[in-house]
C-alpha cells in the first residue's frame, strides 16, 4: 500500500467533485443509510463530521443537527461541502486536516467515515484522544469504514475500529450497525473518562 495524502485527495477533488459516486452511487447511498440510523433520527445538539470529503454525508447529517461542523483536510473538498450544505444555514465547512483542533471543545455527536486507515497509526491515536475529549458523556460516535485494503490506505482495514476506540480513553459501548462484505458502520456511545493510569 502507498498512503495517499492530503494532495492527492485535492488533486482528486479538483479533477472530479465526486470522484468515489458517493452522491449517486447506490452503496454509498446505503452505506449513507446506515450512518444516519447510527447517528439516530435527532434533533442532535451539535455534531462534528471529521474529513466530509465533497460533503455528500454532510448534506444528510446537516437535517438532523442544530449545529454542524463538517471538517475537511482540503481546500477543495471544503468547497464542495459548502455547496452541499448551504441550505442549511446551522452547518458549516471549514478545512481541519487531521490530527488537529476541533471547532468547538465539546460535541454531542461525531461522525468518522471512510477516514482512519488514511492516517498513520500515531496520528489516528492523537485524533482517537482528541475525540474521546470531544465528546459529551451519553455522546455518540459513528465509525463507518472499509472493512477490505485499499491500494492507498496507511494501515489496513481489518479491526480498525477496534484500533481506534482504544485510544479514546472513555468507557464505551458499541451499539447497533451494520455490515457488508465490503465496509462495516458502528454506533458507539461515549461513556465518563477512564480514569488516570496509576
């Protein structure tokens, strides 16, 4: 596997504003479903979507939120979020490239999809804690990946939700999802902080 980086999803953005058919594409409209049923039919307080890429599951999400931060790595995939979720005037596009701060300390919901195998073990660590201080005890988090290698991935597919939520450093459970052959979405609910070690 070759990583891609932050350029080469630019450089895919900037050819092509869907590039994986994630709009149209009648997976990803299922896969879009499945997340939506895992975040719960709201109103939820305010919600993070971290890497929205062109937006096509934050113009979903946005309906469902009183306050939307959807973040993105790119210049140009944050444009195309806008223009996703500009009739919406609660959600919001703004460019994080991960790890790295949030907009707000707090958040009653985040949304992960189709981003951590992108990131290098250390960094998905880092944005693991970062997500664990995020989010308000009773919170959700919505994990939606691959469950096969990518020829661009940085670490594989296989466990890494399991990978992740051991970094959050909360109590959690994992509650109702989905799966395919091909990708698997996980409904977590956030528990108090662990305690310190020692």
């Amino acid at each position: 596997m070759t990583a891609i980086g932050l350029d080469g999803f630019a450089a895919k953005f900037a050819a092509d504003g869907d590039p994986w058919d994630t709009f149209a594409g009648r997976d990803e409209a299922t896969k879009r479903a499945a997340i939506l049923h895992a975040l719960g039919p709201g109103p939820i307080g305010r919600v993070l979507e971290l890497a929205s890429g062109n937006g096509s599951n934050s113009a979903a999400i946005a309906p469902r939120a009183l306050r939307l931060d959807a973040t993105e790595g790119t210049e140009e995939g944050t444009r195309l979020t806008a223009r996703a979720v500009a009739r919406w005037p609660r959600a919001c596009a703004s460019v994080l490239a991960l790890p790295g701060r949030f907009p707000r300390v707090t958040y009653d919901a985040i949304v992960v999809a189709e981003l951590l195998y992108y990131l290098t073990p250390r960094a998905m660590a880092a944005l693991a804690a970062d997500v664990g201080r995020a989010l308000r005890p009773g919170g959700r988090l919505v994990l939606a990946h691959h469950r096969i290698d990518y020829y661009d991935f940085a670490q594989h597919a296989a466990g890494i939700h399991g990978r992740f939520l051991a970094g959050i450093g909360r109590e959690f459970a994992v509650g109702e999802g989905r799966r395919t052959a091909s990708w698997i979405v996980e409904a977590v609910r956030i528990g108090t902080p662990s305690p310190p070690a020692g």
